[in-house]
C-alpha cells in the first residue's frame, strides 16, 4: 500500500539496515542484547545478528465485526477511514485498542464529538493485554476524557443499521 511504500522509502533514505524476512528470536546470554536469526525471503538465506536496539515491524490489519455494514462510506475499519474526505460532525469508535485511542484523540482534536465503545469494564483491561501499564492506561482514559471523548464501558454492539431516510447509522 501506499502508505507502507513511504515508510520503506523513509528507511532506505535514513539508510536503516532492514531485511523482508522470518525470524526467530533466539536467547542471549546478554540481557541488555537481542539475537535474531532471519531468513531472507528473497534469498533463503539464514543470518543470525545480535544487537542492543531491535525494531519488529509486522504490520497489521483492521478487524471487521461481524454483522457490520461497512461500505467506506458512513462505517469505517481503521483502514479505510484515511480516505475519508470530510470531517463528521460526530463518530462512534468500536473498540479499545490502540489505533481506537489514536483515531479518538486526532477526531476529537478535530472538534469531532466522538464516543468509543468498550466491552471490557475499563479501558486499562484489553491495554493490558497488549502490554500497556494499567497507570498509563488509566491517563489515556483521563486525556481522552478531558478532551471531551465519551468513553461507553461494559458495552457491545450487536446491530449499526443504516437507515434509508437518514444518514446516520442506527445503534442497537
């Protein structure tokens, strides 16, 4: 995509060493240090390297709810919401992860109303899961709330039905 071509381009240009491979991390006797063996997809070639500062871009891919009508027009994944080509005036973000504290945070700072939807009783819980401290979590939840998010806990949608007389999804 477009975007993952800038990125690349944005390393060669910092010359930053990078490989399109599979690794495995391996132990290390050194604690401060990380070794990793790749194999380079190109090549097949196995390099095994050790270093103090270690980047793993993976990459992701948005999740799609089941039961959702998106149609990149009024219902959005992360993705396709950058090709969005105005400002709502209000938006409903479904989940707690970070990319929907990021996208709560730019629409908000935007004068977007925005409320996010979590299932969990709090925020600080599926933060957890991907390793965020519950202190900084709780501060996330703080910040977006001082930046008038509207923050729904223990909350799931179970149907966004667009009506045909009215552009704004309806929420069961």
């Amino acid at each position: 995509n477009s975007s993952g071509s800038k990125n690349l381009a944005a390393v060669e240009d910092n010359r930053i060493t990078h490989k399109r491979a599979t690794a495995v991390l391996l132990p290390d006797e050194d604690s401060t240090r990380s070794t990793l063996a790749a194999t380079d997809l190109e090549t097949g070639e196995t390099v095994t390297t050790s270093c103090r500062k270690l980047l793993i871009a993976t990459g992701s891919s948005p999740f799609r709810l089941p039961n959702m009508p998106y149609d990149d027009l009024q219902v959005f994944d992360s993705d396709s919401i950058k090709k969005l080509t105005f400002l709502p005036k209000s938006m409903m973000i479904i989940g707690s992860g970070i990319i929907a504290i990021e996208y709560a945070k730019i629409f908000s700072t935007l004068e977007t109303e925005v409320t996010v939807i979590i299932r969990a009783e709090s925020i600080a819980d599926p933060l957890a899961r991907i390793g965020i401290d519950p202190d900084i979590a709780h501060a996330l939840l703080s910040d977006l709330t001082s930046s008038g998010v509207k923050v729904i806990t223990e909350a799931e949608v179970e149907v966004l039905a667009k009506p045909t007389d009215s552009a704004h999804p309806m929420i069961q």
